[in-house]
C-alpha cells in the first residue's frame, strides 16, 4: 500500500522570512503540470444538479492510481460525461468513482497510461498548513481561460459554509475558509497551494458582490483519499466499490460564538467547562439550527440547543463530530445538550449517510423521479425517501407538475416510496388519464391535482430504472416494469406507409420511438454566493407553468423546435346544398330552421349561433424529444373549425401556428359539447399556413355526436374589399366571441422574413385583411350572415429583427381563403391515388401535393418591365388587372 501524497517530507519551511518570487515559480513549475480543465456533461438532472454542460477544474492527487480531486458539484450526483485536458492540450475521459454526500468534493479517476507527453507530478494535500495569513495562490480555469493563477491571503479559517440555492446543492456541518482572491466561474475544484506547492484547500465558490472566494478545508478529504487508496483499487481500468463510512443525525449544527450560546440559555458552568477543555482560541459552541422531519434527532432535538458533549467528550468544532458521527455508523451516541438552560441527555442512532443518498432513478416519459434526497430534505423540510421529481419531462410537465415536486397519490392510490408509483404505472395503458396529487415545497400545506396522460405515442422510451455503479462510475438500466406490463403495451395504431413509388410531396407522419435525452436549463444562481463552474445550460422547459392569460394564444418556453411534415388524410366533404330563400322570408329565419336547437341563448348573432358548434380549441403539446427544425414553442392554443364530421371521421381545420408538427398531442374540447378528447395531425401544408386534425368521432358519445357538426364552406365567391363579414372564435372559457368587420384587402400578399434558426413560414399565399379583429392573439373563422366559413382567420408567427444580434418572436392574424382549404379536402373525398394512411382504425388513400419549390413575391408592372417582362404580357395584365393601371 502506497503513502498519502501528503505525508511526503515537505521541504524545509523557511523561518522568519517570506516566500520569494523564485519560490512560487518553482512552486507553481510543479503545480500546473498537475491541474486539469473538466469538461462535464450531466445527461440527466438529478438530485440538486440539473442537466446541461459546464466546465470546472480539478488537479491530480494520486497519480499511479489515476486519481483527480474536484468539487461535488462538478462530479455530480447524477449521471455525468466528463473529460479532463492536461496543460499540453492531452484529453483523457475522466469517471466519477465518490462523491460526497454532503461536503463540496468528490474524485475522478483515469488511465495514468493514457498521457503519454506530459511530466507532471501529483499535488500533495496539507490541511494542517492551513493558516490565517498565510499567502496562496490558486491555479485553475477561472472564467474559462486554460491556465490561470490568482494571488490571495487566508483571511478566516472559520466562516460558515456558503448558501448558494434554496433549492439546489449546499454544503453545511463544517467550517470554510475565505480569501479575496477574486475567482470567478470555472475555478471550482482549483487547488489552494501555498509557496511550497502543498495544497491546503480545495475552492468552492465565491461572492458575485465582492472578491471573496470560499475554500473546503481537506481533512475529510484526506480521509476518503485514504479509503480510495486503500480499497480495492487494482488498476487504472478494474476496481471495487469502496465504501467510505458517513454517519448522519439528520441535523444541521451551526457554530455560534459564547455570547449568543448564553443568550441561548447557556449556563456559566458549562461555559466554563467548555473553555477549560478546549484551547484558548476557541471561541464558540455548536447549535443546533434544524432537524429533518422523520431523522433519528427528530422528537429529541429542537432548534437552539446547544451541544455540549458527544459520547462524553466535549465537542465544540465540526470535524470532531463528524469524525465520531462516521466512526459509530448504525450505533448508539450519547448527546449531552443545554436546552434554555435545562441539561438534556440523549441517545440517538446514528445513521448510515449513504443509504438517504439516492443511487437510483425512474425515467419515464422524460421525467427523472427518484428518492428524496439527505440534501433536499434538508433544503425543503420533508422525510427523506419521498417520492421527489428532479426533472418533470414532457407527460407532467404538461399535466403541470413543477420541477422540485413531491408524489403524493397518483391514479387515486397514495404513493410513499418510488417502488409504489411504478406499481401504480404498470398498471395504466397508454392514453390513460389520470389524477396526481403532489406538493411543493413552496407552497409545503397545500395538495394540488392535476390530470395526468399518460404518454400514448411512446415519443419515448418505455419506464426503465437507472443505477449508479460505483465499481466503474456508470450507470446501468434496466426496464422498471414487466413487458406483459399494460403501459408497455401501445395504445395506438401504428403507422403503415410505402412512399417509395410516389413522387411529390406526401410524407407522413411518424412517432419517434428511440429515446432522445431531454436537456433543461441550470437554475438561476444565487445573487450572494455561486459556485465556480461556467458552462452552458440549454433551457428548461419542462419545469416551465402555464403563465399566460385568457388572451394568450401560445405559450413561450425556453425551449424551441418545428417539423414539417406534409401528411394527407383521406376524408369526404360534408356537402351542404345551397339554400334558396322564399322573398316572404329572412335569412335569419332560415337559417333557424336548419340548426333548430342549436344555438346558444346567449349568442350576439346568427352567425355566432350558427357557427359556434362547429368551434374547437386546440391544446398541443410537443414532446421535446421532437423539437425539429426549429419550432418556437413547445406549448400551443387556437381555435380550429370543423370541416367534415361523420360516424367514422371528424376534421377539423387550424392554423399551423396552433398545430406547428405533426409528431405532437393534440387535445380538443369542443364549444357545443363541454368533452375533451386526443386528435391526430394528418395533414400540413408544406407552405400555407394551416392543417387538417382528425378525430374519432365515437369518442364524443351519443350525447355529443348529436350536438357536434361540421361547419359550411363557402368557397366561391370569393370576398371582395368592401364585404361585411363576421370574425367568430373561441374565448379560454370556450364562450364564442363575434363582431363584424369590414375586409379591406381580400388578396394581400404575405411576405414574412427569415428567422434566426431556419423553421416553417407560410410562402405564396394571399391574406384577407380587416379593419377590425380582437387582436393578433384571436383566431377563428370569417363567415356570412349566414354562418357560411369563408376564410379561416389563423394566427402568423415570424421574428421581428431589432438588430443583428437581437430578434423576438411576434405573431399576427390574417384570413385564409377557405378555398385554399376546401380544394384539399375535396382531393380528399375522391380518394384517388397516394399512400394509404390509418386514421381512426380505417386505411384511407392520401392524395399528394405537388408544389414549386420557388418563392414569390408581388411586384410593380412598371418594375416587372424593368426585369424584362415583355410589353405583350404587360397587355395581358393590364387587361387582367385593370387596378394596377
């Protein structure tokens, strides 16, 4: 068994003079050879740390076993890539073999064998060299540059640990040291070296506000050093598990100075005894500050009580209660207390850290759900084990589960432990819905419900378990339940296409089935401390709420995506003959006669009245793991209009900035019938702005179907500038709002820009416009007096360019002629030629569309003579188009 590095004879210190600049060049000649840049990816969140990528520092501790010392927050807790990058620009992959579960360092070990063209030696570790006034100097990767050396002085030695987030990763129950050495992002893990090249800390963290750098002493470091180097390690690629013993009350200490333990309620003669065993520089007692609920201590210690004596001997610094607490793991310790001055005596079991320290989470549907945490509970008040989602993914993200949340019943059956919610899960199908009861730790009192769908087009990977091995620092998986499971089986029918004899634009829609990982962004950092790691997070979606109003069409999340699939379903056209009326009658009477009992009472007109059951509000959710082609949303509202509506089929026609892609959940509710129920994308056209939804009209039952019909198309003829008609839709409440306008422009052309990530934008189309509307929120329909759809008023979305670096998303309405639409759908009816498509149970033909893969745009004769239009077409024109004479 090989020495510690740092029982190696330091060399001889110098009396009474200071270390030389030739000192800290030999000093750091040594050291940087030894320093690494950490490149780490977190490919799950997990426990306190979210996913993303970040870079940090480490230095080398053993180099023949191939050890690296860091921080825990750069390990991680959770599953994590990560590489090191020596001074020489060598890279090696680096494995996480103990984090721990408390202080703020962990190791990575790696091939020694794999650097091949650097000398370098290993850092010695010197705890006891620590000092106030000692010079230091710190070497890592601040604010992202390779190599950087930073100068500073120990000014304490026993500052409280930093908070760095209320919900995230804080170190507790020992001292830290604070220097002005000014680090900043990437210097977490850096070595604290004094003249000697000896380290004498580890850095941690700093203060944004000032210059402040926080520093992790390293004796406990030096004891789990000790136990890698001791326990098994055979070779750089083969080792065993090591175990390194932790024990844990379940209680947080502060150290508070004599004058505050007094106005605790300290007696003098403990006081005096205290000061009497200790050394002349101490200057204070350990306080107890909080006490998980369900800990060995609860019920037996309480906040402000002073701790006195630990197994008889008198404790009055961290390191000597944690060092009784790891060395009696699963036995009896006798805690001797002041509480307001009453002498207290109590036996409490110690417990094992490790086993409230999760190894283990369940993914399913993107979510990472695992146990409770030691350091969540402490962070959120709750019992450890607790059923705990560090990352809500894409099925409760949409049901509305906020990251950080607890599981308290789900499917109506209480949930305790992780095993009971996937005992609950196995026994749900596909496109089940279900109630979840959960609470927050902000808001600890309340229970809140939300439904739950399961996820039915399997856009990911079945429910599988991931376990951290600590014997090669990866993580297995395994599925989390039986493959006769009813949630293992699909809920939906599957897709049979043959597109290879067809040319033109027919492609049709596909449910992603191989799991692509979800990544959120990092929490913001605390405004006083942070810890020093730099790295780019990409946005958080999942953990996003429903923050938009009754107005709002589309919510924004940080994250984006788009996909365009041009998908054709076969359909008919629900044919209504034209009426002719009698001269003796109105066309409001009419019109009553032949939706008799259809109409609302509280409807404004008969347009409204006539067009209200036929209006459906889209909800679509896009699952990230289809965010393609850059679409700008992941949540979508609108309002669609039914088109065709019979026993078999319903569609239903929106705007293509409600339903952006087709591998997306779509839920309808109707206006003339109060259900909700899933829709499937069959079509979307590849450049105008709107798509066909089916539905399977069984789902809406006897009562709804009698109620639910598809509205009239009044393609021809077309609207004029100078026409009246009514813009109808749907509020949030499902309550038709209506008004009528005037069109001003039924043929503008619409040019929209590029956006800053390439994505859909409707081309070669002409807009209606109207003087009036309910603002670029507000979609529906344009019909005629007499309900009649003329055009579907749809919602735009583009990015206005403010400068070369800035752009932000806006959307605006236009009306799309609803010929545009009807002709489609009439192609439909035919059902000639195409790939057969499964839509609802039933193969149906899919028509194609064939399209010019050219943009156009209008211009002047006079410049179109200029571009060399001939004068023979120029006559044409201007017989075609008298206007533009």
């Amino acid at each position: 068994m090989e020495d510690l590095c740092m029982d190696i004879d330091p060399p001889p210190f110098k009396e009474n003079s200071l270390a030389t600049a030739e000192d800290w060049r030999k000093a750091l000649g040594k050291v940087v050879p030894a320093v690494v840049v950490l490149r780490t990816t977190a490919c799950r969140a997990f426990d306190t740390e979210s996913a993303g990528v970040s870079s940090a520092t480490g230095f080398v501790v053993d180099k023949r076993r191939g050890i690296i010392l860091t921080n825990r927050h750069v390990v991680k807790p959770g599953p994590v890539m990560a590489e090191a990058m020596f001074v020489n620009r060598e890279e090696i992959p680096v494995y996480p073999i103990y984090r721990d579960p408390v202080h703020d360092f962990g190791f990575f070990r790696y091939d020694p064998g794999a650097i091949q063209f650097l000398s370098y030696e290993e850092i010695p570790l010197a705890p006891d060299a620590a000092a106030v006034g000692v010079e230091i100097r710190v070497v890592g990767n601040d604010s992202g540059e390779k190599v950087s050396i930073l100068a500073g002085t120990l000014a304490r030695l026993d500052r409280d640990a930093p908070q760095y987030k209320k919900d995230g990763y804080n170190d507790f129950n020992t001292f830290y040291m604070q220097a002005a050495s000014g680090t900043k992002g990437g210097s977490s893990g850096s070595p604290v070296i004094d003249w000697q090249g000896r380290a004498v800390a580890l850095n941690a963290g700093s203060k944004l506000s000032s210059a402040s750098a926080f520093f992790l002493p390293l004796e406990r470091v030096v004891r789990s050093l000790k136990f890698l180097q001791e326990g098994g390690y055979f070779s750089t690629n083969t080792r065993a598990a090591v175990s390194i013993p932790r024990g844990t009350l379940q209680v947080t200490f502060l150290h508070k100075g004599f004058d505050e333990t007094r106005r605790l309620g300290l007696q003098h003669e403990t006081e005096q005894l205290v000061r009497n065993s200790t050394p002349p520089s101490e200057t204070g007692m350990l306080v107890v500050e909080s006490v998980v609920p369900g800990g060995p201590a609860q019920n037996h210690l309480e906040p402000g009580d002073v701790l006195v004596r630990m197994n008889g001997e008198v404790v009055t610094q961290f390191l000597k209660m944690e060092t009784l607490l790891d060395d009696s793991v699963e036995q009896k310790i006798e805690l001797q207390i002041e509480r307001g001055s009453t002498p207290l005596t109590v036996d409490l079991l110690v417990q094992d850290l490790h086993s409230i320290t999760p190894d283990h989470f369940l993914e399913v549907s993107g979510a990472v759900i695992h146990p409770l945490s030691y350091q969540q509970a402490r962070n959120f008040r709750f019992n450890c084990g607790l059923v705990y989602v560090a990352e809500p993914g894409y099925m409760l993200f949409r049901a509305g589960v906020p990251r950080h949340s607890i599981i308290k019943k789900f499917a109506g059956e209480g949930i305790s432990r992780l095993e009971d919610l996937i005992t609950v899960l196995s026994k749900l199908s596909r496109g089940a819905r279900v109630p979840l009861e959960y609470i927050s730790y902000k808001e600890r009192h309340q229970r809140k419900s939300v439904l739950v769908t399961i996820d039915r087009h399997e856009w990911y990977a079945p429910p599988q378990i991931y376990k951290r091995d600590d014997s090669s620092g990866l993580w297995t998986v395994k599925l989390a339940m039986r493959q006769e499971s009813p949630h293992l089986v699909s809920g939906i029918y599957p897709v049979e296409q043959d597109l290879s004899n067809h040319t033109g634009s027919c492609t049709g829609e596909v449910s992603p089935k191989d799991y692509i990982p979800e990544q959120v962004s990092q929490e913001p950092r605390d405004a006083v401390t942070s810890m020093e790691t730099s790295g780019e997070h990409v946005a958080e979606g999942p953990n996003s709420q429903d923050d938009s109003d009754n107005g709002t069409k589309k919510q924004r999340v940080e994250e984006n995506s788009s996909v365009d699939g041009d998908v054709i379903a076969d359909c008919s056209l629900n044919e209504h003959g034209e009426e002719r009326l009698d001269e003796s009658g109105s066309v409001e009477d009419a019109v009553l006669r032949d939706y008799q009992g259809a109409a609302p009472v509280a409807a404004t007109s008969v347009a409204e009245r006539v067009i209200e059951p036929t209006l459906v509000m889209f909800e679509v959710h896009v699952p990230s793991s289809c965010m393609l082609d850059g679409v700008h949303s992941q949540h979508f509202l609108g309002t669609g209009v039914i088109v065709y509506h019979s026993e078999t089929m319903g569609l239903v026609a929106v705007d293509k900035n409600t339903v952006a892609v087709p591998v997306s959940d779509v839920m309808i509710s109707f206006a003339a019938f109060p259900i909700e129920i899933p829709a499937e994308v069959v079509f979307l056209h590849p450049f105008h702005n709107f798509a066909l939804v089916a539905y399977d009209p069984s789902a809406l039952g006897a009562a709804g179907a009698s109620v639910i019909r598809a509205a009239e198309l009044l393609p021809e003829p077309a609207l004029c500038r100078g026409d009246s008609v009514y813009l109808v839709g749907l509020s949030r409440s499902l309550q038709a709002t209506s008004r009528k306008s005037i069109v001003t422009n039924p043929s503008a052309a619409l040019k929209s820009g590029s956006s800053d990530v390439p994505r859909y934008r409707a081309t070669n189309l002409e807009v209606i416009e109207l003087d009036t509307d309910f603002g670029s929120t507000f979609s529906g329909v344009l019909t005629d007096e007499r309900g009649r759809v003329q055009a579907l008023w749809g919602s735009f979305s583009t990015q206005l360019k403010y400068s070369s670096s800035s752009s932000e998303e806006h959307q605006f309405v236009r009306g799309i002629p609803i010929n545009t639409i009807s002709q489609i759908v009439d192609r439909m009816t035919s059902g000639t030629g195409g790939p057969p498509r499964l839509i609802n149970g039933l193969q149906r033909p899919m028509p194609c569309i064939r399209i010019l893969e050219v943009e156009l745009y209008p211009t002047l004769l006079s410049k179109a003579r200029s571009f060399g239009l001939s004068d023979a077409w120029i006559q044409e024109f201007q017989i075609f188009l008298p206007r533009w004479l």
